[in-house]
C-alpha cells in the first residue's frame, strides 16, 4: 500500500513536470514508471500464489497464523491473506500467548530494514517467541521481504541470527523462504546438532528451491520435519536427571560411591544409544523436594522439585517414575503415561484379627453357593416327596419308597453326604432323578472335604489386613509423605473413611524412605501410605536383611490411583516426538514390560498378599448345579413318561374289559 501511494505521488509529480517543461524525457520517464509498477505488481501475485502453496504442501491440519502489525506494512502479507483459502488467524504480536498458536502453521514478515539486537538477533521476534505458547507441533515460516537484484546474494549472517532467536527458545521446526531476482524461492532451515557443533543454529542450509515455472520444488527433500533433524545428535551431551524412585529408578551406594540402576535406567541407556546421545546423568532422592547425589550434583544444587528443574531447563529430560498428581508441574509434559500407578499402604505383617472358629468351617464357598446349596437339598428333598406320592396313586407301592416326610428328609441329606442308604427307589422317575442328584452331590462334597483337610495339612496363613476400613480400626501411627497429604486432605468430603485418615495422618520428614521402612518392621506400630511398586521395592530389600523373619505386608486395594510415566520433559521439548515414538515402539514390543517385570518380581516377596483368599464362586460351581437341574428335568420327563403309560395301559384293559362282555 506505501508504495502505491508513493507511485501516485511519483506519478502526479512527473505530470506536472511534464506540463511544464513538455519533453520528450519526461514522457519517458512515466513511461518506465507505469511499468516497473506493473512489474512489481505482477511479481506480488507470483510470490504470494508461491507462498501459498509451499503452505497448502506443509499446512496439514493446523491454521494459518499472521501478525496483524506485520500484515498491516506489508503488501505480501495483505496479499497472502487475500488469496488464502485456509483458515486463518491474525493476532498482535502482544497477544501471542493465544494457546491456538501452539497447533499453527506461523507466518513472520521480515522487512528488509528489522532492527536488531546487539548479538544479531531480532529484537522483536526475540520478544513474540518467548510469548509463545510451548509446543512442539507448531511450525514457523519466515517471509524476507524486499526485491532482489539479479547478482546480489543472499544476507546468510542475518537468516543465521534469526534461527539463533528460534533455537534460543528450542523452535526447530523453522524455515525461512528468501525470494531471488529469477521469481525462485530458497528454502533455508538449520540443524542444532551436528558433528562439529552441539546446541546451536549454525550456518543456515539450503534445503530446497521452489521453481515459480513449475511451481513445485525442485529436490524431493522436506522443508519441515523434526524427525530428520533430531534423529542423530552427534554424540551431543543431554542433561539427564535420574530420580530415586524405586523400582524403576533406584540410587543405591556401593563401596565405590552411588550407582543408579532399574529399568529406567535401561531404557535411557537404550534411549541415548537410538538417538547417539551422550546423557550427563545426575542422580537426586527426593519428591516435593530433590537432593542431589553429591558426586553428581548440577552447579546450583537447588532443592526446587523435579518439574521445575525440568521447567527452566537446568536439565533437558527427568526419568524414574513420575505421576500426574504429584509430580505435575505448568510447561512440563509426561512421555507415555500407559501404567497406572498405585498408592496403598505398606504396614506390618501379622498384626490382622484371626478369624473366629466357625469362620474355617464355611469360609470354603461363596454366600451364594451356599445359599444354592441350602436350597438343592430343599428342592431335592420336595421332588422325592412329590414323586412319592403320586407314583403311590397310581398304584405302584412296590416301586416306592416310604414317603414318610421325615424318613425322605434323612434320605435326602444322607444322599447328600454320601451316606450308605440300603432302600433303593424302583420308580424310573426317581432314578433318573437320583443318579444326577447324586453326581451333584459328589462334586460338592468332595470340594468341601477337600477344603477341611487342607486345614491340617497346610499351615494357616499369618491373618493381615486387607482393606483401608480396617486398618482405620486400629491404634497404628498413619504416616506418609507431605504430597500424599494434600491429596487426601482434598477427598476428605467424598467419605468418612477420608475424614478420619486426615485427622489421623502425620507427615513423614524428609529423611531415607527406607530407614523408616526398617522402623515399621521393628516396632510394628505404623502404616506408611506410598506407591505400591516402591513398597513393594522395600520389602524385598528387608525381606533379606531380616532372614525372611519379618515381613511388610502391602494392601492389595489402592486408595490412590495415577497414569505413571518414565520421562518427564519441558513442555515444547523438541525431544518430546522422538522419545515418545521410541517408548511406543518398546512398550508395543513387551520389552518395557518384560523389565520391569526383571526389577520388580512381586512372586518372590513373601507374605504380599495382592488378591483375596481364594474361595469356591458361582462361576466355579456352575457345572454341578447343571448337573443338578440337569436331572431334574429328565426325572420330571420321565415322570410324565410314567403317567403315560400308566394312562394307556388303563386305557388298554378297560377297552378289553368291554370287548369281553359283547361277546
């Protein structure tokens, strides 16, 4: 617009000049004017329906984002916006905190004459780009303005500065298209990391060119990706945190110092050798607050939690085990949360209620078995009752039992625990009907026999509480980290249970998790909440300690429960892509699984008790009773059988009963 507003001018200016002096010259003059002006025209339209399809190439699903201010002093830019068929969106560069730029294709207009800082850098985009949202799927595309002359060469010290201003804040996915006199665009981008450089813009590279005659690029190779540009480091270093959290990631001392090992360590190791990496591993203990191992501790050694170290980049990645309730921090994002993480309590073993007497006697099935149970024998002693009496009516004593009712009841229960009973039904209704009964009755008591010689020949399992109700119950000090205490003070409404356990919790201090593990077990008079995998951890170390004489007893419920991940990276990481395609490929592998499996082997804690004790459901019982209703049914049909016959043979000798009187 500036400058058709100064053609105008230019144009106005010349006219009068020419009135005045009426030359040739002058006439000339206004003559090129018209047509540099139609030139540049023309050539507008070229760069902006160029621009728009190298958008259109690498747009994908995102939206287009411009700066008002720029597009206001750039007819590029108001061009662009008048052929674009995306959508669009325009903000000032104050406002560039709009979360929807994290998801967008971003369009810079670099004037030729941008002012600088003093180290070269944009001093505007220096500002817009530490507004941004952080966000590792937005791309960049820088337009440099102004004409080309044919011959003059392109300013590579001034693209160089404006990747520096973008990788300052970790923005890879950058590219800048710079317009030559022949109507092409050059494509440049950078690459951090490369074998003579580690952590740095570098000189910019030439990726490709867009031919204005074909309108396509010249060389197949892709402007925008982070894979190619991340996928080799060079052997570059990356600051690694390691976090003591057992089981997956364990700070152990040895005689020649600390040494981190578990399966996050294994899968950093694996991580660092993919990417050809060279991890500056730092060990800390710790959870709200961190302190760091002193061989390994980083040049401020502050306490502040994981997510804020993460969060201002002291160190470029965490591992261990992190969960999004306690570990959650603003700009900072978990890598594969596809473990749910438990926090139950880890208390004492042996210190349950033994069950009472009669408890041994009937703890062998479900209520509904018995229930089941209790009602077969009321429904078998009412069938032999029913078949009783109604084959005696049809006048066939010798094929029945006595249907005394008390008699029947003995018979029925004694069948029931197999009994040597000598009277035998002849009625084939009750056979039929006593040869399933009896199947029936087999199947059941000998599970339950079986039950009650287990008592003598197993030893009795220790009694140990399994349910957070009943721990609440007891006099035990209910004790657990600072976080864990605002969470549950947060849920203290949703149950009584919750009400009483905040009244009752006390605070750990901040000294080694498994000293005070070690105390449990000596004095046996607290419960500890924490994660079930660090519990679980201990009590295979003290198992040993102890000569398997003492043991932690773990609830198999979980009163809390978190999606887990292994890595924890600041939000916008241009890690963040390739760590987690790399956790996706192990864990649809089964190698993640398989080692953490190595590092935890929960069959070999003794007295960890993860299920109930198991006792003889429905579903398990559900044969025998088929069996049971089975011969019912065939004892009712040949019942019906009998009736019958006895009908047609009644039939029979009353029809030849009157074919002997006629005759």
């Amino acid at each position: 617009m500036k400058r058709s507003a100064g053609t105008v001018v230019a144009v106005v200016a010349l006219l009068q000049a020419a009135a005045a002096v009426g030359g040739l010259t002058m006439r000339r003059r206004l003559r090129d004017l018209a047509l540099d002006d139609e030139a540049h025209r023309v050539r507008l339209v070229r760069l902006a329906r160029s621009v728009n399809k190298i958008i259109d190439e690498y747009l994908g699903t995102r939206s287009v984002v411009m700066f008002a201010d720029e597009v206001r002093i750039s007819e590029l830019g108001q061009r662009l916006l008048v052929d674009m068929g995306h959508p669009r969106l325009l903000v000032q560069s104050s406002a560039a905190t709009d979360a929807r730029l994290a998801n967008g294709l971003v369009v810079y207009l670099q004037p030729a004459d941008k002012a600088q800082r003093r180290d070269g850098r944009s001093a505007d985009y220096d500002t817009v780009l530490g507004r941004l949202p952080s966000s590792d799927h937005s791309r960049h595309m820088v337009l440099l303005e102004g004409s080309q002359r044919p011959g003059d060469r392109v300013d590579l010290h001034r693209i160089q500065m404006l990747f520096e201003a973008f990788w300052h804040h970790q923005l890879v996915d950058v590219a800048v298209l710079v317009p030559v006199s022949t109507g092409s665009i050059r494509v440049y981008s950078f690459n951090p990391y490369t074998g003579s450089r580690c952590d740095g813009a570098g000189p910019p590279i030439m990726v490709n060119v867009w031919s204005s005659t074909t309108d396509t690029f010249v060389r197949p190779d892709k402007v925008f990706g982070l894979d190619n540009k991340l996928k080799d480091l060079h052997k570059c270093p990356l600051k690694c945190l390691g976090i003591h959290r057992p089981p997956v990631s364990t700070v152990v001392q040895t005689e020649k110092g600390f040494k981190l090992s578990g399966s996050g360590l294994r899968i950093i190791n694996f991580i660092q050798e993919y990417m050809n990496f060279t991890g500056i591993v730092t060990m800390a203990v710790g959870h709200s607050g961190v302190h760091f191992v002193s061989e390994t501790a980083l040049s401020d050694n502050d306490s502040s939690p994981i997510g804020v170290k993460v969060k201002h980049r002291k160190v470029d990645l965490a591992f261990g085990r992190f969960t999004r309730i306690f570990d959650s921090e603003s700009d900072v994002e978990f890598i594969k949360e596809d473990q749910m993480e438990c926090f139950t309590w880890g208390l004492p073993s042996g210190i349950g209620h033994d069950p009472t007497l009669w408890i041994n006697y009937v703890a062998e099935f479900s209520l509904v078995t018995w229930i089941l149970i209790i009602m077969s024998i009321i429904l078998a002693f009412g069938v032999v009752v029913t078949l009783s009496q109604l084959t005696s009516k049809l006048k066939r004593p010798a094929a029945t039992i006595s249907w005394s009712p008390l008699f029947i009841l003995f018979y029925t229960y004694g069948t029931f625990l197999g009994a040597p009973i000598k009277v035998t039904p002849k009625s084939c209704a009750l056979q039929v009907f006593l040869s399933n009964w009896l199947l029936y009755s087999l199947v059941v008591t000998s599970a339950y026999q079986a039950y009650l010689g287990s008592l003598i020949t197993i030893p009795q399992t220790t009694p140990e509480i399994n349910d957070q109700h009943t721990l609440l119950k007891t006099d035990l000090n209910l004790v657990g980290r600072q976080d864990m205490y605002y969470l549950i003070n947060s849920s203290a409404g949703s149950s009584n249970d919750f009400k009483e356990l905040v009244d009752r919790y006390q605070i750990l201090p901040p000294e080694d998790f498994g000293h005070f593990i070690q105390r449990i077990l000596l004095k046996k008079d607290t419960a500890v909440l924490a994660s079930k995998r660090e519990l679980i951890f201990y009590a295979q170390r003290y198992k040993t300690i102890f000569n398997d004489s003492r043991h932690l007893h773990v609830l198999p419920t979980c009163t809390i429960e978190s999606y887990s991940s292994t890595f924890m990276l600041r939000r916008g990481s241009p890690f963040r892509h390739r760590i987690s395609t790399i956790m996706s490929r192990l864990s649809e592998t089964g190698i993640m699984q398989q080692w953490d499996r190595e590092n935890l082997r929960e069959e070999q804690v003794h007295n960890i008790v993860f299920t109930e004790d198991t006792i003889l459901s429905m579903s398990q019982s559900f044969g025998a009773f088929v069996v049971l209703f089975f011969g019912l049914f065939l004892g009712f049909c040949a019942f019906i059988g009998e009736i019958i016959v006895y009908l047609i043979n009644k039939f029979c000798i009353r029809h030849a009963k009157q074919i002997v009187f006629i005759n």
